[in-house]
C-alpha cells in the first residue's frame, strides 16, 4: 500500500495549478512584511524555476510539498538578511 500511495503521488498533476499560481501562493503564504510582493515574487519565481528545472521535480510534487517549500523559502530569506546584515557597509 504505501508503494502504491507513493506512485500515485508521484502522478499527481494539480487541477488549476501552474507555475504562476505557485509562485503567487508561496508569496502570499511568506510572512515578511519588509518586502514588497514584487519583491518577494521575483525571488520565488526565480527560485522555483531553477527547482522545476532539476530533473524528477515536476508541478505535481511542488504542489505536493508547497507548505515545505514555503518553510524553505522562509529560510532563505532569514539567512540572506543574516548575511546582508553582517556586510561591512561600503562607504
């Protein structure tokens, strides 16, 4: 059973689901209120094209696993600010 669970998740293609759809929900599901939503769409969207371009990753398995790439990119973005923050500014 959980083989068979497993390969029909892995054929899963979402119902009015696209790229742009995923792209607009990870955005609107990122709390960080410092960025603006163009901001924070051009990150994801970035992001989740090179994710869509490794081989085996689809639509159907980002759409499955949106809540973890949310934490993800939550996480990404803590420590992006971490590293910006540590800069020395340039004068």
């Amino acid at each position: 059973m959980p083989n068979l669970q497993r390969d029909l998740g892995l054929a899963y293609t979402p119902e009015h689901w696209d790229r742009i759809k995923l792209a607009a929900w990870l955005c609107t599901n990122l709390p960080e209120p410092s960025l603006t939503h163009a901001s924070k769409l051009a990150f994801v969207s970035g992001w989740l094209s090179s994710l869509l371009a490794q081989p085996g990753f689809d639509l159907g398995r980002a759409n499955l696993q949106k809540f973890q790439m949310r934490n993800l990119l939550e996480a990404r973005i803590r420590e992006l600010r971490a590293m910006a923050s540590c800069q020395p500014s340039r004068s």
